[in-house]
C-alpha cells in the first residue's frame, strides 16, 4: 500500500474509533523529541488485521517530528533459500539490535490460537449436532404421537402404510426445508456476534468467513437426522395399533 507524501494513512478500525473519514483533520501529541501538538490530515484509510496504526511517509515524519533522518527498523523481503544466512548475518553486526520474522510471528499467533479454537469449534459442533438430531427427532414423534388417531382412522378407511406415511413424512419434509434456510441465517448471524465479542479490535481482527463447505456440512446433519427420524417414525407407524387407538378417548 502506498503511502502518501502528506497526510496520515491510517487502519480503518483506528479511524472508526477517532471518528474520522478521509479529509479530516487528526492531533497528535509528540510523547518524545521536540514534544508538542501536531495537526495531520487524513489521507486514506487502510485493513490491517493487527493493532491500531498510523502510517507517514519519511521526509513528512521528519518535518513533524522536527529532527534530522533516522531510522529504528528496516523491514526486508528475502528470497526464501536465503532468509537463514542473511538472518545469521544481521544478528553478527554489532549495530542491529534484534532480528525477527514475519514467519515466526505467524507461526507463533497460530500456536497460541489453533489449539483453543479447535476445541471450541470441537465442542460447539458437538453440541449443534446433538441438538439437530434431537430437535428432528423430537419433532416427528410428537407428531406420530398427535396424529396417532387421525392416521389410525386413515388406515382403518384402506390408506396404507405408506400412504399415511407419506402424509406425515411429507409434513416433516415441508419442516425441514423450511428451517435449513432459516437457521443458516440465524447461524451466520449469531456466529458474527460471537466473533464481534470474542475479538479485540484493537488487538487483533478476525475476518469472518464461513466456507461453503461449514454450510454443507450443517445442512448434511438436519438432513441426515431427517432421515433416519424418518425410517424410526415409519417403523411406528407400521406398528401401529389400530383398535388401540380409536379405543383411546380425546
């Protein structure tokens, strides 16, 4: 990203919290050096996944900071078979001070974080299979249990085991493809404000993405339990007695 000559270049999350749009005016308060107010004007705004940063060009930093040149980092792009000799040759020259890599930062964020959010994301898909499988499953026997009369009724007036079947599964089959769509709704959203809440935005942002993948994995299981609450409820209905059942008071 290039940086502009004038003005500050800074991270949108940053320019959100300061309430600033490109064009408006920022103050900066010098903490070290020539201390004092500083007026600068926002150039643009860029996404950063790290911290709240504000970025100047060389010469505009030294005219705000009113001092001559200098420099405390240097950021460097090595061709990767030879990031370990340069590396071993920085640490060898008494003026540089410490050495780090992009990679071993990445490599160390991901360490600290995959683990927890495995088991999270472990135990969450646990408890929503379970509570898919029970809440189809549920579902249906409630139903076989309301309509035991009515489909009773059916068969004794010559429907058949897959005729009354086909009515209540149907119904079933109505349910769920109404919810699927519904609940990857509801899903998406709860998980934006699960990540909204968890997150520090001034941390560290975590880009929400949900792969297609997580979609159909989701819809497989209500699917996969609407199946087999299906082939359970239709071994009760073949089961059905019924004289039992028209003997039984409203």
């Amino acid at each position: 990203m290039p940086i502009p000559e004038e003005g500050v270049l800074l991270t949108s999350v940053l320019a959100e919290i300061l309430d600033v749009v490109p064009g408006d005016v920022v103050e900066v308060e010098l903490k070290e050096g020539d201390r004092g107010d500083r007026e600068l004007i926002v150039a643009g705004l860029i996404e950063e996944g790290f911290g709240l940063q504000g970025y100047l060009s060389k010469s505009n930093l030294h005219r705000i900071l009113r001092e001559a040149p200098r420099f405390s980092s240097a950021l460097l792009r090595i061709d990767a078979p030879l990031e370990n000799l340069v590396q071993s040759r920085l640490k060898d020259i008494p003026a540089v001070q410490s050495v780090s890599r992009k990679s071993d930062a990445l490599a160390s964020f991901e360490k600290q974080t995959d683990e927890t959010m495995r088991v999270m994301t472990f135990i969450m898909t646990l408890f929503a299979v379970a509570i898919a499988i029970s809440i189809v499953y549920n579902n249906a026997r409630v139903s076989v249990s309301m309509r035991a009369r009515d489909l009773a009724t059916l068969r004794v007036l010559g429907f058949t085991r897959g005729e009354i079947s086909a009515i209540l599964l149907g119904e079933q089959a109505v349910q769920i493809a109404i919810a699927i769509p519904l609940g990857l709704l509801l899903g998406t959203l709860g998980a934006k404000a699960l990540i909204a809440s968890w997150a520090d935005p001034e941390i560290f942002r975590i880009p929400f993405v949900i792969s297609n993948q997580t979609y159909a994995f989701a819809v497989a299981v209500v699917l996969l339990s609407g199946i087999a609450s299906a082939l359970l409820v239709r071994r009760k209905l073949d089961r059905l007695d019924l004289i039992g059942v028209l003997k039984t008071r409203e």
